[in-house]
C-alpha cells in the first residue's frame, strides 16, 4: 500500500504552515487597546487571551516591536509562540479521522 506524500518541505515549515506560530505580546493595560489597534490596521490578526496578552498573527517581532517602540508602547513581552510537531500531524489529519469521541452532554 502506498503513503502518500503530505508534505515535501522542512519540518519547521511544515509545523509553521499546518498549525501556524504567533506572537504573545505583553503591555501595560492601559495601552493593550492602543497596541491591538495599531497592529490590526496592519492586517495582523490580533486576539486578546484570557492572560491578557495578545495573540498576534500576520507580522514579524521585528515589526511588532518597531510598531510599538515608535507609538510609544512599552512593551513587557514580545515572543514566539510556535507550535509542536503533534499540533501539525493534528492538523494535517484531522479530516482523515475514522473515529471521534463523542462530545459530552
């Protein structure tokens, strides 16, 4: 029986491209909005935690913290959030899944 090929690329691309990697970005409270604002009408895709932070896709470190540094905003986090190679395998196969758990009521 034949394997087919998913993917033919390195692994940290792989991981990045089917489970994504983003950015926890930490602020003082009263500049989170500000922050989330800014990133967002640079197309990033922002989303306030339950911790707070703010997790950012769609945009380097690098940008994120130079966006901050020139409007201003201290920042008390900036870091990559990659994810591991099960989130991957998880990802690609979800839709191959023969059985599921069922939910609980």
């Amino acid at each position: 029986m034949a394997v087919p090929v998913m993917a033919d690329k390195p692994l940290a691309d792989l991981i990045d491209s089917a489970a994504g990697a983003h950015l926890t970005i930490r602020t003082l409270p009263a500049r989170r909005g500000e922050l989330a604002a800014t990133l967002r009408a640079l197309e990033a895709r922002v989303e306030t935690r339950a911790d707070d932070a703010l997790a950012v896709r769609g945009t380097t470190p690098q940008e994120a913290g130079m966006l901050a540094h020139h409007r201003g905003i201290p920042l008390t986090e900036l870091s990559i959030q990659r994810s591991t190679l099960e989130d991957a395998y998880m990802a690609l196969t979800d839709d191959a899944v023969e059985y599921r758990a069922k939910e609980a009521a």
